[in-house]
C-alpha cells in the first residue's frame, strides 16, 4: 500500500539531490566540479559566457527528464494514490 508512495518520494529526493548545488560546492574542489557548480562559474567580471551557460544547463537537466519521462506513471500513481478513495 506504500509502493506507491515510497516510488514518488523517491523520484524527488533524485531530482532535488541532482541539482544540490551547496554540497557539491563544498565537496568538490580544484580540478573536479560537478555540471551545478560549474555553470556559476560561466558567470566572469567581463560578462557572462550565455552560451556556455545554456548549454550546461540543458546537458545537465537532460538525464532527469529522460529519467522522469520513463518513471511517470509510477509517479502520478503515488501522487494520487492517496486522494481518492475507491
């Protein structure tokens, strides 16, 4: 009875966990960065590199649409498994 709602809880601990960008900040260092903490540092006193900006974000948000595409039904079931009665 909790499948389903284990299932969704666990598809947002991924996709907040995915994008944590003050634990990679303190983790990483040096020459290893993870994509959220690299794309802050795009953004340079001269200016922003925009392009390399957008195409961060869009590699990095692309494994967790493809991973949400795949697991949707899981996760609308365990939304709303508890909202109606049956």
């Amino acid at each position: 009875m909790t499948y389903p709602g284990l299932i969704a809880v666990s598809i947002f601990v991924l996709i907040f966990s995915w994008n944590e960008l003050l634990f990679s900040l303190i983790l990483t260092g040096g020459e290893t960065r993870t994509l959220p903490v690299m794309i802050p540092s795009l953004v340079l006193h001269t200016g922003t590199l925009w392009g390399q900006v957008a195409a961060a974000s869009i590699i990095q948000s692309i494994p967790v649409l493809v991973f949400i595409f795949f697991i949707q039904k899981k996760l609308v079931q365990g939304l709303t498994f508890g909202a109606v009665k049956g």
